[in-house]
C-alpha cells in the first residue's frame, strides 16, 4: 500500500519503499550525468546544491515513519549504493571508490547520519525525545 508517498507492506519492513526511493535517486542522478562529466560540464558546488536540495529530500522522505530500517545492512545498502553515486559526481572521482571515501571527499555525510539527525530533530520538536536520542554528553569513562 502506497501512502502519501511512503510504501507500507504488510510487516511493516519497508523494503519497497526504500528500493522506489533508491532507484528515484539513482534515475536523477543518471540524469545528471549527461551534464556533469569528468572534465566538464556542472561544477562541484552545483552538484552539491542538487544533492541538498533534490536528491536528499528524496531519500530521507518520511523517515520517522521507517526510521528501524537504517539497522537493517541490505536496506541501508541500497541507500548508499544510490547516494555513493551521486558522490562520485559531485567529487569528479574514479568510479571504483568506495562509499565512505566517495562521502569524504564530496565533502558530504553519510545518509545513515543525515537519516539520524533527522529523526533526531523530529523528535526533539514533537517531545518524542527519551534516552534513544544521544545529545552532546561526555562519554563514560571505562
């Protein structure tokens, strides 16, 4: 079932969802690579603004609603596949790098981070905030 824009399924898993949103953010992106080649084409900070301003909010719709699927490896894999991608056009980089130097050096964050400190803001502004959320604290020391 498809509501307001999320996919429910029948466990409440969300694999379609995150597999439509995946493959949305994937087209957009193949999109963009007709304009921003290796050597020309769109800038850095351009690409940049369209990974804020499009691809993100697309990726992180509806979160607090699928917020359990960010532990699950497979689901967060497609998410990375699909913002890794994006990377590597926004830092005009070889396609054999891997996820986390794509995020480096495009100088972007994670999307398990960007997925977490949405959840995080939407719960402190609706008082859902309880001892899941993790504030600036000193760390326990062992």
């Amino acid at each position: 079932m498809k509501y307001l824009g999320i996919h429910f399924d029948s466990r409440l898993l969300f694999y379609k969802h995150v597999e439509h949103v995946a493959e949305k953010s994937r087209a957009l992106t193949y999109m963009l690579n007709r304009t921003a080649k290796l050597q020309w084409g769109l800038g850095h900070k351009s690409l940049k603004t369209v990974y804020e301003r499009a691809v993100l909010p697309l990726m992180t719709y509806g979160a607090p609603v699928w917020e359990g699927v960010i532990t699950k490896n497979k689901y967060l894999q497609k998410l990375q596949i699909a913002q890794r991608l994006i990377n590597i056009k926004i830092a005009k980089a070889n396609r054999t790098i891997s996820f986390e130097a794509s995020c480096v050096i495009a100088g972007v964050p994670p999307i398990e981070l960007v997925i977490d400190r949405k959840l995080q803001f939407y719960k402190r502004k609706h008082g859902l905030e309880n001892s899941d959320i993790i504030c600036d604290m000193p760390l326990p020391v062992h």
